[in-house]
RNA sequence: GCCAACGUAGCUCAGUGGUAGAGCAGCAGUUUCGUAAACUGCAGGUCGUGGGUUCGAUCCCCACCGUUGGCUCCA
C-alpha cells in the first residue's frame, strides 16, 4: 500500500480499478453497470413521470433498464435521458441500501404490478431492500450491488433502445429497454466503443459481400444465394467432413426433400414443430418439407432387420433442410430458413452411447481445431420436467454423457432441466466477431424416436430390443458455420478453403503473358489462382487482392521474368521478395495438405 | 410474430413538396507504373412495392415487403 494510507481517512480508500483482482474487476464493474442503470431509471422517471420501473440488470459490456411506458423513447429522448444522467452523476450522491419488510415493500411499489411479482418471487428467507441515491430523490427495490457514489460512473453511454417482452415471453407486455454501456474510465470505454466498430468491419454479411461469396435478395428472404466463390467455400467444406467421415465411420446416405406428412405424424413433428414448417399439397395429399433428417434415416433404418452385431449405425446426410424462422430472428448467414446441416444419426445401443459420443466429440474437436474455435463452450443439458422415456434411460443416458466429458477434462457446464424432451444433449457454442454466441455443435440422444417409429434390433438372445437414437452435427448448419467461420477469421480463410488462393499481379502490361503462364503453371498444380491483367497499377491490384482476402498475391515484373519467379506477398502485408514459381508452388501446395490456418 | 430504426445508381452515402446528386465500381480513352486506390470522359436511378393527400410526392399519411438492432446476461 502507498505510504499515504498512513493517515486514515474518515472513509476506506477506494483501491485503485487497477490493483483489483479480476474478479474484484467483474465485481466493480457488475456493480458500476447497475448503478449507471439506476441513474437511468432515475433520469428516465424525470422525464417520463409514468413510467414504471421493472428491471435493470448489469450485463456484458453495460446495462439495460426495462420501463413500462405510454410510447417507445426515441433517439432524442435518449441524449435528453443521457443529459440528465449526467446530472445526477455530477451530484455524486451515495447509493444507500436499506433492508425493509415484506408489507413495507409491497406500499413502496404498489403501483407497480411488475415491482409487486418481483416481491412475490423474492424467497421467504431472504431480505427485501430498496436502494436509494440522490439523496433519496430515486429509490428502487433492488437485490444491491453497487459503487458508492453516483460520481463514480464517469464513463457511461447509452447506445440503443428496444421492445423488450416482460420477463422474456410473448404473452407478457411489451416493455422499453434502453442499452447502455459504462466503464472505471473514459479510457476503457473509448477502446470497447472502437472494438466494437471494428467488429462490425468483420461482420459476416459485408465481408461476404466483398469477397463475393453470397447475397440475399427480397425475392428468398432468409435464404442465401452462394455465389460462385461461396459455393466452392460451402462445397470444400462438405468435402472436409466427408474425409472425417471416411475416418471415423460414418456412412453418407440421400433421402428425400419433401414427405407425405404420414412421416411428421409418427414422428411427432407435426404436432410439434409445424409452426416451423413449409407445407405443401401435392394430389389432394398433405406434404411438407423436412425440417430434419431423422425421421427419414428412421424409416431408413426400420427399413431392415438389424443385429446387435451391426450396430452402431452411422447415417450421415447432407439434406437440405427449411424451417420457417420469425421473420424478426432471421439475421445474415447466421440464421437462415434453408440450410444443410452436417448431420448425421446414430442407432447404437444403450451401452454403446459413452463409446459414440466420445468418438464424436474427437472428431468435432479435430475440425475445430482445424478452424481455429479455440474458445468454444460445452454445455451439457440433463432432463426436463416435462419428457419421455424412463428414469433409468435418462440416468443412464445422463451419466455416460457426463462420464465421457469428465473423463475428457476439459471444461464444461451443466444446464439442469435444459434437455430436450427426447433425451440429455450436449451443446457447443462458438462466439460471432460481436461476441454473440452461436451453437455450432450438438449431441443429442433420442429415446423418442425409436419408439414412435418402433425400431428394434435383434439381441444376442434373438430379442428385439430398442437402439438408441443419436443425433450430432458438428459444424452445424454449414451456413451459420460459414458465417461464424467468416467473422471469427477475419474473412482471412485458411488456403485449403479459399476460393482464390493467389492472384497475379503484372506491373506492366508487358508482363501479362508471363503472368498467365504462371497461372497456367500453378493451376496445373491444383491451386485456384487468378490474373489481374487491367490497365490498372500495380498499388490498386495489390489493393483489389487485399479487399478480396486473397491470400497470396504475386507480384511479377522485368526482374521476376528473369529468374523465372514472382514477388510473393501475403494478404498480412508481408512481402517475400522473389522466390522460383516452382518453390512458390510447392509451399502453396504443402499449405493446403496441412490445412494450415 | 412484437418494439424501434432504416430502404435513393452494382456498393457506400448526400438531398429536396416542383420527377435527383457525390465517391467507388462499370464502360471508353490516356497512362505501363515495384507492394493497399493513376488521369480524363461517358454511361448508369419507375428514389423498396401499392394506395392516399396535393395542381404536383422520392419527400407528407396509410398499408405491405425487406433489412438491421433488440425481445430473462432476471429486484
């Protein structure tokens, strides 16, 4: 401690952001957001006498408040809400917190029927405090949490308004939420405000768009065109898994786009998930798109009698599968109404799932590493309230799950009632440039339809019994993937997934032929190279690659003709000087077998 | 679906109650250049769609379509 904390202040120094622990930073700033947030309510309450508290928690990078009132804020009502937080904030008030009985609660909200529900939702055994600031000017029912004063958020900025459902669910009225974000210092906000515009410089849709690999159009909404060199990212990917598959024993099969909906009644989807579903009339008969392939590699599987001995059985498809989304859900590449998951399904039997969820998982870690997801979450979601099957398949189920990702070591958490209805799941999520989360990965077991579709296998004991049903995608919907995969690289694709690996930049116009021997040379090779001969400098083709994420460029001029080279330069803006067309090939080439990042 | 914002040239955007502009891209010509944008000229738009108000609408109003940010990280 420095030395002048030998005199003792009437009041304990604040420590200094720096010299906390990081979870005492978390704590801070946990704190700091929800105090901004009652500073917030405390300006928005100013302005709009009517309006009705409900909610204002901290979360990542900020905070929000959701009110109840008469109209949505405006742009302009949040710089006069922001003015007025400001003023309180330079008032410097303390944040007082003072415990109070149930009743007296209940008086102090009684206008508020949202205040009241949190009230009731508060446990017997548990306090009820109000928080106040501003000399008591603003007082709120609020579980604490907070800095001392009100001069401590000194840098804060609110940055959007938005409807938000009370407590989450449609039924419930629509509240305002406003967004805001703050910070122990000017400084820090100043970078978060700039990482989050360079996020948005990464964001899948504009780097598709400038790369050239896909569009939407209003003619499909939510379904994207893959342009030429999109559909050699889509199809190269596809043919990544396919080499997985080979190696861990997967067998690829094709079924059919469209089903009499026969299929959706056995499997329950049509009870269940037809709100999601493109429907269709074919010969006064009702038919339906698919929205998953497990009922068709079902009826595959039931389409044989099977040995024990034969099990487990690897179905993988590609299909093309649409599901309606809400039109305020569809978003880029990320969330799309037609799609192709790596999918696949897996009959075993009950003693087989910890061996196949484990050769699963070995596999989905391969790729990603492959990808370079070094931060990818596991979650594991154990049984609901409301489901099928025994208690003992759960058990069983639950635990071999549990065992395969302890064993593994590495780190995961556990959702409690989170499962599916049909069985206990395993979920990897992978963060978007913005750090919203998107579920790539899953492995979910099925005790539901095999019964609906009553598959059976012949046991040891020439006894039918039930297989488990398992399914797992890897990457995912290949769209969404492509779309994580885009912002999470930058748009800087690996070279084995390039569209166009390198692009030869002439100097002169003299140099054309030269470089479209070059080309000619590296294409009989098996790499994918293009020739910018425009009358153009060479500065706006070198730029031209740049913006394309190209991840070579070569440069060839008088010099390079000579020695029968090109002037090699990376995408990172590293020049190698030149090197022979031959060596330039040969480390392209061992690139792409590597799969190097 | 719900709340809000937005929709003008291929892209990024400006603009006004009197039928529209810029930069980049495109095309033509000039330039032939050493590691992220050469110069000149030309061409390019039923201002998302459909109604309404108005002498007149890209602009104001309504509806629809689409896009974007949100819609439990709970007092």
């Amino acid at each position: 401690m420095a030395a002048s904390d030998q005199q003792v202040p009437t009041k304990p120094k604040r420590k200094r952001f720096r010299d906390l622990s990081p979870e005492q930073q978390a704590e801070y700033r946990d704190n700091l957001r929800h105090s901004a947030a009652h500073v917030l309510a405390e300006a928005v309450l100013k302005l709009f006498p009517e309006a009705k508290l409900t909610i204002g928690p901290p979360i990542r990078d900020g905070f929000y408040y959701d009110f109840d009132v008469e109209r949505p804020f405006t742009p302009d009502d949040l710089s006069a809400i922001e003015k007025e937080m400001q003023a309180s904030i330079r008032a410097n008030t303390a944040f007082v917190e003072r415990e109070v009985s149930r009743d007296e609660a209940r008086e102090l909200v009684a206008d508020n029927r949202y205040k009241q529900e949190l009230i009731d939702g508060i446990p017997e055994d548990e306090k009820v405090t109000f928080t106040s600031h501003s000399n008591g000017a603003f007082d709120d029912l609020c579980r604490g949490g907070h800095v001392d004063t009100t001069g401590q958020i000194s840098a804060f900025k609110l940055l959007s308004t938005a409807g938000a459902y009370w407590r989450g669910t449609e039924a419930n009225p629509m509240l305002q939420r406003i967004y805001g974000t703050a910070w122990e210092s000017r400084d820090k906000m100043r970078v978060y405000l700039k990482q989050r515009e360079q996020a948005q410089q990464r964001d899948h849709r504009r780097l598709g768009a400038q790369m050239g690999l896909f569009f939407f159009d209003q003619l499909a909404p939510a379904n994207p065109f893959f342009r030429p060199k999109g559909a050699f990212v889509y199809n190269t990917l596809v043919d990544y898994v396919r080499g997985l598959y080979q190696r861990y024993g997967y067998d690829e099969v094709i079924t059919p786009q469209m089903f009499n909906t026969d299929l959706f009644k056995t499997s329950g989807h049509y009870d269940n998930y037809i709100e999601n579903m493109y429907m269709l009339e074919i010969d006064e008969q009702e038919y339906g798109m698919k929205p998953m392939n497990c009922p068709s590699h079902a009826v595959m599987y039931s389409k044989s009698l099977h040995s024990y001995r034969e099990l487990p059985i690897r179905y993988a498809d590609f299909g093309r599968l649409h599901r309606y989304e809400l039109s305020g859900v569809t978003a880029g590449l990320t969330r799309v109404r037609s799609f192709v998951q790596d999918d696949a399904h897996i009959f075993c039997r009950e003693d087989q799932i910890a061996d196949e969820v484990n050769g699963f998982i070995d596999m989905l870690n391969e790729s990603y590493e492959v990808f370079g997801f070094d931060s990818t979450r596991f979650v594991l979601s154990l049984r609901p309230d409301k489901r099928v099957g025994s208690d003992e398949l759960w058990d069983g189920a639950e635990s071999a799950l549990e065992a395969v990702l302890q064993e593994r070591g590495g780190e995961f958490e556990t959702a409690e009632g989170e499962g599916a209805f049909y069985g206990p799941k395993i979920d990897m999520f992978v963060p978007d440039a913005l750090g919203r989360e998107w579920q790539l990965g899953t492995v979910q077991i099925d005790f539901n339809q095999p019964e609906r579709f009553d598959l059976t296998y012949v046991n040891a004991e020439s006894d039918r019994e039930r297989p488990v049903m398992i399914h797992r995608a890897m990457l995912g919907s290949l769209e969404r993937f492509i779309g994580v995969l885009i912002e999470h690289l930058g748009g800087n694709l690996p070279l084995w997934l390039s569209p166009t690996q390198a692009m030869l930049v002439p100097i002169a116009d003299r140099h054309n032929d030269y470089a479209y021997a070059v080309a000619s040379k590296m294409r009989n090779a098996g790499l994918r190279v293009e020739v910018n001969d425009a009358s153009e400098r060479m500065n706006a083709k070198i730029r031209d690659a740049q913006l394309q994420k190209i991840n070579y460029m070569l440069v060839v001029g008088d010099r390079e003709i000579e020695d029968d080279a090109a002037a090699l330069r990376t995408r990172t803006g590293e020049n190698l000087g030149a090197i022979k067309v031959e060596e330039i090939i040969a480390k392209l080439t061992e690139e792409v077998k590597n799969l190097t990042l």
